[in-house]
C-alpha cells in the first residue's frame, strides 16, 4: 500500500514539477540534509569540547590539591591540610575536596562542619585512583569528579589520594549556546551556497531546456530549426544524434509527400493533392463558398491505343496531353479574355485523377460561364491535335464534364461525382465534346440516385441491409488473421449493391448513423457466432466523420458489444485517412474511450492523405491499411514500390500492424511478403463473402494451406463487379 502510495505521488509530481523544479528541490533538500548533519556533528564536537575543557579545568585543580597533600600527608598535617581545602573550597573553584590518608585511614575534606577523624565513607573514586596509582573521572549531570593518587615526595610510593568534585554548567544551557551558534554559521552558508549552486545548475539545464523547447518546435512540424551542435558534452552529442534523426524523418517525409500528391507519370498533382487544394480554396476569408469550377476531363480511345501499343507508348501520350493540358492553361491565363487576376491564377489547379482522367479547378462565378467554356474548347482542341509518339502520329480527343460549386454540389466528393456525370453525358454524345451538370440535371442517374434516396430508410427498416466478409490474411504463412466486415443492400429489383451506390446518400441524409449502427451489430453477432463455435475471428467495422462527431458515438458502440456479447479486443474500427487528417483532436476524443475499453484502430486508404507524425502520435491508431491504389501500381511503377515500402518503414518504427489492401495479383503478393508486410487483403486471397460462404472458403482454405491461396480466391460466390467498391464508412 505504502509504495503504491509512493508511485503514485512520484506519477503526480512528475507531471506537475518540470526538471528545473525538482533540480532545485532536490538542491535545497540536499544542503538541507548536509546542513542538518553538519549541525548535529559540530554540536556534538563542540559540546564534547566543552565537556573536555570541564574536566581539564578540574583535572588542573586536584593536581594541585595533590602537590598541597604531599608534605601534609608526609607529616601527619592533617589540619592545615583540612584549612587548605576549606580555603579552596571557598574561592568557588570547586564544591569539595577530599585527601584520604589509607595509612591511618583518615579523610579530610572541605566541609568545616566536618571533623577530621570522623568516620566517614570513602567515595569509590578515590579508592580506584589509589589502587589503580592513576587519575580517575566521573562526568555526572550537575558535576564533574576527578580523583588522583598522591605519591611521596620522592615519587615512588603512593601516599594517599585526592578527589575534587566542581559544578558542571547546565547541559541545557550549553547546548543552546552551542545549537544556536551553529545554526546561525549553517544559515549563512546556505544563504550564500544554494543560489550560487542554483546559478549553476540553471546553467546545466538550459540546453536541456533549449533541447526541449525544439523537440516541440520539431513535433509541430518545423524541421528547419537550429539544433545546438557546436557543444562539446554529451548534450552536443545528443543535439547532433537528433539533429540526425529529424534530418531523416524530415526527408522522409519530403519524400513521402512527393510520392503520395505527385502522379508519377505526367509529374501533375495526383487525386488527393487535388482534393486538398479544392478544400484549401471553397470557402472565402468570411466563411462563405467562394465559387469554383472543376472540369473532369477524360481522353477519348486512350484504353485502345494503351492496349495495342502497350504502357510505355500510353504513359508517354499521358506526359504529352498533360504538357498540352499545362501550355493551354498558361496561354489562356495571359490572353485577352483569360482570367488574369493573381489570386485566381493561385486557384486554378491541374492534376491527373489516374488512368486517361484529368480535373482542373478554376475560378468561376455567373460572368465567367462563357470563360470557362472557352477554356474548355481551347483544352478540346489541343486534344485533338495528333501526338507524334515513337514515330506513330497518334490522334485521341477528350469529353469534359463541368460542375460548379457550391451550385451543384456542397463538397468535394459530390462535386467531383456530378462533374464525372456531366463527362459521361458528353462520352455518350460520341466524345470530344463538353457538358456541364446543369445540362443533365434530369438525366436518368440523378433520378436513379434519388429513387434510392427515397428507398433506403425502406430498406433500413425491412433488414434488407446486410454484411459480407472479405478476409485478412497472413502474408508469410496463408493462415486467416480476420475479416473486413463490408456493407451490402440486397435491393429486391436492383440486385445487390455495393456501398459505391448508397454510402455518400446515407451520409448527405444523415441516415449514416441508423446505417453504422445495423452493420456493425450485424457484425459483431456474427462474430459473437463464431465465437461460440470455436472459430473466433477479429473483425473491421469501417467508421464515418459523421459517427465520429456524434457525442453517444462510443456509448453506442459499447452498447451493441455489450448486445451481442462479441469482445472488444477482436473488434478494430477503421477511419480513413483523410477523414483522421481532417479533425486530429476530434478523432482522438471520440476513439479514447473506445480504445480504453481494448477496441483497436486503423487508419484505411493510409498514404492517399496527409499524415504528420505529431498527428500519428496523438491520436494512437495501431494498423495502417496501404491503400489499394498503391498496391494496384506495384507490378508497374518503381513509385507506387517506394510509397509501400516507406510506408512499411515507417509503420515498423512507430510499431503499427500493416494490412496492404487490394492484393489481386501473384507479383503483389510476393512484393508484399519480401518486403515485411504480414497480413494482406484482396481479390487474389478472397473476396467479399457471405457469413455462410465465408465458413466454407475458410474451412477449405485452412484445409489446403498457402500455396493455393489464388485457387480459393475464386470460392466467393460475390461477382467481381458487385464485390469490390468502398465499404461501408460506419462503425
């Protein structure tokens, strides 16, 4: 109890006293001790020396007592010799005297009350002194004896002995004197040593300080600052190690954030940098939308050309249309009717979304409509211009789709969704043409879109939501780690869904929350099932913003575990990466009790978003998913192996699981393996799955064992165009 007690009064004063305050604690407590011993000590010496003087000062008295005593005794003198003691009595140096004759046993002493040859009893001292032949000393509390042989005039016989006994001050007395002067000569020195060794120690402390105050600096991101390497000590050593370790981190973040916002092959910002410039810009200085436009631009008979004369010929017209892309841009920025301003050239944004797709950002507004179409006639017709590619003069064009925030969408996803419908529309004219979202707005998709608007909360109701399973396993043996739990709507005339069809209209209606709860309980029932049965397996739930800021969010989760009985510890909650980015601190607030109760995280799609480590630390996930995007370009391109292999990296040195997602290929599977991934996920291991289906490919694959994992990926009974898509974003 006791050193519980002490552990945790050291945790409470460790977080409430910075190092300098315990080092001054520690000095003043130190001088304290040290000062209390030297107290006592000197106290003690003095007082042994003052008791020492005492005694010398009684010792000196009977010495000459016994000089007086030697004649007397010779003669037989014993009243002068009584006279003599009496006198000196008298003067106050002592309190009595005796001379004890053994001869004729006759004491005489200082009391004239006393007769000479009176019977009186011999003080043990003065018996010792004459049998031992040496001085004797009685130290008591209010007086001090000394008691010496008498030896005859001619030193060899011992005549008789002698016993003075004097007043001792009062113990009291003396210590007080000596306790008060000591204290006085121990305040001083503490008055003078402890600030000139808190002086010292403040200097001791400052590039510890200074070191403190740039690991901070370093945590929030500033990877410039000055380390202090030019000390000699071990406290340069240390400033030069972790000036090292930053440089590291720091290039490997610039190289992290070239790999994860560059598209490789035309060198434009990729989907994500694209994203996050699109979010930097919508809203103006007061909060209000600022008004954008985003063209989706996708090339025309690009997949034949790609397809007949391979992907070295596809990437080299990517870099060419790319090229073109930018020369239009800047033209029509420095032409007469182009949009000059220098704030909207800041605005205006290129980026390859993947494959023959392209978007760009551009001011808009409702005088700038004929600017923006003139645009895009002017990025129509460099399209179409024939592209010289290892001698082939090789023609393709281009459809555009224009949507206009916030006219035709509130964010990011639904504007870049109604923009790739406007492109559809123009695809389906026969290409090289552009369409706007206004022009289609009563095309059968929206209606389509709304119909299912209107059937979901039916749907929600009438249990016509359920889950597949698509499992995990292990890279290096083939054994089944655990399952992704996947959201499916058995639509009774369209078949079944995949989340890409009725996700973004559960989170635009807010039936998100009713939609999480359903298939995270559908899940942890079956897992509880399983469970009972001997076959116990850790599930991922997928999680959305929306969940997440709801404030009974962890109590709701808590409760459906509590329900079904299923156990927190096999259960992972995976937020993707760019909605963790998005709101650090509330993402921590609502996973910290969540993750108290032993339910683990995962950050999905990892390395299509921006994660800075300070992030990371904070907020305590234990898996990164490499997002399917990179594993998809490994057997391709040299980047997409430098992004995984970076991330594994970084994932094995802040101790997070990995699970690359998406494996559908031999090649990515042994990339992976060699590589230090553990657990992978995909097509070529196992798709989506019903819980019934799940049991048999799982029966058959722990039957077989890992050298036919591609022979059991098949066992799904999923279709391959209904069982990939995005799962479900709730709990």
């Amino acid at each position: 109890m006791a050193l519980a007690l002490g552990m945790a009064w050291k945790r409470r004063t460790g977080q409430r006293f910075g190092l300098r305050m315990r080092f001054t604690l520690f000095v003043v407590l130190l001088f304290a001790c040290l000062t209390a011993i030297t107290l006592v000590t000197a106290s003690v010496l003095d007082y042994q020396d003052e008791q020492a003087k005492s005694v010398a000062h009684v010792h000196s008295i009977g010495a000459t007592v016994s000089r007086l005593a030697v004649p007397q005794l010779a003669n037989h003198h014993y009243l002068i010799l009584s006279q003599e003691l009496e006198s000196i009595a008298a003067s106050g140096l002592v309190q009595q005297a005796y001379v004890w004759d053994p001869r004729r046993t006759i004491l005489v002493d200082s009391d004239p009350k006393t007769g000479i040859f009176e019977q009186q009893e011999i003080n043990p001292l003065l018996l010792a002194a004459y049998s031992a032949k040496e001085d004797q000393a009685l130290v008591e509390t209010g007086r001090i004896s000394v008691a010496m042989p008498v030896w005859s005039a001619d030193g060899s016989t011992v005549a008789g002995a002698v016993l003075v006994s004097a007043e001792r001050t009062a113990i009291t007395s003396q210590l007080h004197s000596i306790w008060l002067r000591n204290a006085i000569v121990s305040v001083c020195l503490l008055a003078v040593a402890v600030p000139v060794l808190l002086h010292f120690g403040n200097g001791f402390l400052k590039p510890i300080k200074r070191l403190t105050s740039i690991a901070h600096q370093v945590s929030a991101g500033e990877f410039d600052v000055k380390f202090p390497v030019e000390r000699t000590d071990e406290i340069g050593v240390l400033a030069r190690a972790y000036r090292d370790m930053v440089s590291e981190i720091s290039s490997n973040m610039e190289q992290i954030n070239k790999l994860a916002f560059t598209d490789s092959v035309t060198g434009l910002p990729n989907r994500e940098a694209f994203r996050q410039h699109f979010a930097r810009y919508m809203r103006q200085a007061d909060g209000s939308p600022r008004p954008l436009t985003v063209m989706f631009i996708d090339l025309d008979r690009f997949k034949r050309i790609n397809d007949s004369y391979g992907h070295d010929c596809g990437d080299i017209l990517l870099r060419e249309v790319a090229s073109r892309f930018e020369a239009v841009l800047q033209t029509f920025g420095r032409s007469e009717t182009g949009f000059t301003a220098g704030y909207g050239m800041q605005i205006r944004y290129l980026a390859r979304l993947g494959g023959d797709e392209f978007a760009l950002i551009y001011p808009a507004g409702e005088d700038r409509r004929d600017e923006i179409l003139a645009l895009a006639a002017e990025i129509l017709k460099a399209v179409e211009e024939p592209c010289d590619v290892n001698g082939l003069q090789l023609s393709i064009g281009a459809s555009i789709g224009i949507a206009n925030f916030p006219s035709n969408g509130r964010d990011f996803s639904a504007i870049l969704k109604n923009a790739d419908i406007a492109m559809y529309a123009a695809k389906n004219t026969g290409g090289s043409s552009c369409f706007t979202f206004g022009q289609i707005a009563a095309d059968v998709k929206a209606q389509e879109r709304l119909a299912l608007e209107a059937e979901l909360p039916m749907a929600l109701a009438a249990g016509q939501i359920t889950v597949f399973f698509q499992p995990k396993v292990s890279a290096a043996t083939g054994e089944v780690t655990g399952a992704e739990a996947l959201a499916r709507w058995i639509h009774p005339e369209r078949g079944l869904l995949t989340p890409a069809a009725f996700i973004a209209i559960a989170e635009e209606t807010g039936l998100i929350l009713r939609l999480g709860d359903r298939v995270l309980e559908l899940a942890c029932r079956q897992g509880r099932e399983w469970l009972d049965e001997g076959r116990g397996l850790s599930l991922a739930v997928n999680v959305s913003m929306r969940q997440l800021e709801w404030p009974e969010f962890p109590s709701r989760v808590l409760e459906i575990l509590d329900r079904t009985g299923f156990p927190p510890s096999l259960l992972e909650l995976e937020v993707t990466e760019s909605v963790a980015m998005a709101d650090p601190e509330r993402v921590r607030s609502a996973t910290e009790r969540l993750r108290m109760a032993g339910i683990r995280f995962a950050i999905d799609d990892f390395g299509t978003g921006y994660s800075s480590l300070a992030h990371l630390q904070r907020m305590h996930f234990d898996t990164f998913k490499i997002d399917r995007s990179f594993v998809a370009g490994l057997g391709e391109d040299k980047s997409n192996r430098a992004i995984v292999q970076t991330i594994l990296a970084m994932a094995q040195s802040l101790d997070y699981d990995v699970v690359a997602e998406g494996v559908e290929t031999e090649f990515q599977l042994d990339f992976l393996r060699l590589s230090g991934c553990k657990t992978v996920q995909g097509f070529l291991l196992g798709k989506p799955m019903a819980a019934e289906t799940f049991i048999k490919w799982r029966a058959a694959h722990e039957g077989e064992g890992c050298e036919d994992l591609p022979a059991l990926a098949s066992s799904s009974t999923v279709p391959m165009e209904n069982a990939g898509g995005t799962a479900i974003h709730a709990a």
